[in-house]
C-alpha cells in the first residue's frame, strides 16, 4: 500500500478533524458559548414563549430538572422589569450553556459575544447542515487533512535521510520526526472517540453545582 492509499484512508477516517479545534491544545472555538450560538437562540426562544422545552435537548437528562426549576425561577423574576430581566435572562443563558457545555466535557469560561470569530471548521459544517449538503464539506477536509498529514510525512522522510550526518541534522530529523508523529497521534486519539474537548472531570464538576446556583437578583 503507497503512501497515497494510506492518507486517503485516513482522510476517509477523519474528515471531522482537521482545522485548529482538534490540533491545538484545548482551546476550544466553542460556537456554543456565544451569545449568537444555537443554545442561547434557543434559550431566547424558551423565554419569549414561556416553554422550557426547546432548551432542554442541550443538557443531559440528569441536569433537566435543575434547569427546569432555574427557568421558572427565571420567568417569575422578569415580572420586576426591564434591568431584572436582563440580569436574569443572562444568568439563565450561563448556567444553560454551562451545563450543556459540562454536557459534552468541556470547559466552561464564559459567554462570548455575538459577534465572537467562530472557528472556520465548525462554521463550514454549520452552513453543510443548513443546506442538508455536505459534499462540499467533506472533499475540502479531505483535501485539507491530505496536504496536512503528507507535508509532515515527506519533512520527516527528508530529514531522517540526513539525521546521521552531524548533531544538527539530527535534531532537525527529531523535529520534524515529533511534529509527524504527533500529528498522527492527535488524529488517532479524536478518531477513536475521546473528547475533543477535554478536561472532562472538571467540567462535570462544575455541572454538579451550576445548575443548583441562583442568582442573588433572583431573591430580591
């Protein structure tokens, strides 16, 4: 099997994966926690009709009930006005995204703006699921994860002819010999389905207790 062969199945494998979001240690380009994201939309959506309802198929079934109870304690408190409302509203759409970000074991480190940069990956499947398309999406991956694993792949073939040769050449080889290999590895790890988000156990714990927080306006 030619080197060819090998990168097309793997790009077959990890279409998903390429772009920053999985190369770059867990800063997360989290769509989710901006204010223009799907689960607030959803979350302004629930409380223009006064139904939980469209929220809660962003938190895991254990979290529903705390939600539930923060989202009634959130319509009640909106009957004091205008800047209630506002403080409210913003405490329901953090602890929601929160949750949900807990959820799928990721860090939670606040709301962003609307107009937050979203990560170009997930912007490009955004707009494959918006028009029920994604041939485009999966041959630009393709292509994108081709090139990626291939430039590495050949740097380190080159260098490892001339790693014998002087001290230089031969951490030039390890150089380029980590980034390859790494670059592989990282791919393999997303592939074989651990979160790409990391940092699951502090998430979850901080799950445990933000559904249970109130904000202080509410008991004024």
């Amino acid at each position: 099997m030619n080197m060819k062969t090998k990168i097309t199945g793997l790009t077959t494998m990890g279409l998903m994966l390429v772009g920053s979001s999985i190369l770059l240690p867990s800063v997360a380009w989290a769509h989710c926690d901006t204010l223009s994201g799907p689960v607030v939309t959803d979350a302004q959506k629930a409380i223009e009709t006064k139904d939980v309802d469209p929220v809660l198929k962003w938190i895991r079934p254990q979290d529903e009930e705390g939600i539930r109870s923060l989202f009634d304690r959130t319509l009640q408190a909106r009957q004091k006005g205008k800047d209630v409302q506002e403080l409210v509203d913003m405490h329901f759409f953090e602890t929601l995204v929160r949750v949900h970000r807990a959820g799928e074991g990721a860090p939670y480190t606040g709301l962003k703006p609307a107009d937050t940069p979203v990560e170009p990956g997930i912007e490009a499947a955004e707009k494959a699921l918006e028009s029920e398309s994604g041939g485009a999406l999966v041959e630009a991956l393709q292509a994108k994860l081709r090139s990626s694993i291939h430039e590495r792949f050949q740097r380190a073939v080159e260098a490892k002819k001339h790693k014998d040769d002087s001290v230089a050449a031969g951490r030039k080889y390890v150089e380029a010999y980590v980034d390859y290999i790494h670059y592989v590895e990282r791919l393999h790890v997303v592939m074989s389905g651990t979160s790409a988000h990391g940092h699951e156990a502090e998430a979850n714990e901080h799950a445990e207790t933000s559904v249970s927080e109130t904000a202080e306006v509410h008991q004024h």
